[in-house]
C-alpha cells in the first residue's frame, strides 16, 4: 500500500486490482456453500445462505457475521488470493 501511495505521489501511474478481483467474484456463483468454497472466484457472499451455512456448521441457532470475516475478505480481495477458502 505504501508503495502505491509513493508511486502515486510522484506522478507513476498505480495499477487497481479491486475491479479485475470484483469482476471475478461476480462471476460464478456457488449454490452450495461447503469449507472448500472458494471465496473469490466462486462469488462468496454474506448473506442469508452462508449465515445458514455457518449456523449449522457450528450447531448454532443464530450466527453473526464478524469484523474479522469481513476483513479476511477484503484482504484475500485486495491480495487477489483466488485460494482463500470459506474454512480458511
């Protein structure tokens, strides 16, 4: 990030992955949600499906959503990690 910033600040032009990495989780979507589901490329999303998927998965009535899940995601999307999965 800070490179980016410097390249940025002294004229260079600096590359965005956000929408290439966008682009690819609109793509295919998942119907089944299991561990192995990739986040990016199969179009994770928070929803109602996943937190029915993880209700379950951990014997819960109810499940929330975390900071932390949601920031794994941006983080697998900004570092373009096309392996990161729903079971990490």
């Amino acid at each position: 990030m800070e490179s980016k910033i410097k390249n940025y600040l002294s004229g260079k032009k600096v590359g965005d992955n956000r929408q290439k990495v966008s682009n690819i989780r609109k793509g295919v979507r998942s119907t089944k949600i299991t561990v192995a589901t990739k986040l990016i490329p199969e179009g994770f999303k928070f929803n109602q499906t996943a937190r029915e998927f993880f209700a379950n998965y951990y014997n819960v009535p109810k499940f929330k959503f975390t900071k932390e899940m949601a920031s794994a995601l941006r983080e697998a999307e900004r570092q373009g990690d096309l392996n990161m999965t729903v079971g990490v």
